[in-house]
C-alpha cells in the first residue's frame, strides 16, 4: 500500500527543487558561492521554511548563508510566481554541515584502519 505523504512534505519537495534551479539559474550574487539546497523543513501551517544548504567551500559558509538571507525576499517573490500557492512561507536558510561531518569521519576511520594494518612487507 503506498504510502500517503502529508502536504508539509509536499510543499518541502516543491520547494526544494524550486529554490535549487531559483538559485543556480537567477541568483547572480558570487557572495553564494557552490552551494547546494540539501533539504527544506516546512512548518505545519506552511508560513515558515528551514531551507538547509550545503556549503561545497567551508571556508565560505557564513557569507553565502549572508547572501541568501539578503535574498530571501527575492527567492520568495519569484516562489510566488511559479507556484499555486495561497501563500509562500518565509524562507530562513541554515547551514547543513552533514557533508563536512561525512568527510570528517571518512578521514577518521581511514586513519583507525591505516594504524591497524600490520606491516607485512616482510615476505
């Protein structure tokens, strides 16, 4: 039986493929960056959205999170015109360092089995 999502989720979707091509496609400020909309959170009633984005440049997280928040009003208006909706929630980005943390761990389990390997080039 499939299994039925609920319209938060829906709208999330939407919004999340919306807001990626907005952002690749009509954003124009290098402040950005590479970035990546991994996931959107929206709340119950639909008025707020937790647009969380991946930063590929570390270094760069803070400004472009900077940057799509003074973008925020743009991203919404044009939301609005391609959308069916009543309403647009208010779009509040975070950081998602889910991948920094992936990569952080890779490095770390990497160096657990380099250090466990026995040196067998005695043969």
């Amino acid at each position: 039986m499939p299994r039925e999502f609920n319209r938060a989720q829906r709208v999330s979707g939407q919004l999340r493929r919306e807001l990626a091509q907005l952002i690749q496609s009509e954003l124009k400020d290098p402040e950005v960056g590479l970035i990546s909309v991994s996931d959107v959170e929206v709340s119950r009633d639909l008025s707020h959205a937790k647009v969380f984005v991946t930063v590929f440049n570390e270094g760069d997280a803070e400004a472009s999170i900077k940057a799509l928040k003074r973008a925020a009003g743009f991203l919404r208006s044009r939301l609005g015109s391609e959308l069916r909706m009543r309403s647009i929630p208010m779009l509040h980005f975070l950081h998602d360092d889910s991948v920094e943390k992936g990569q952080h761990m890779d490095e770390l389990i990497e160096r657990a089995i380099g250090s466990d390997r026995p040196d067998i080039e005695e043969d």
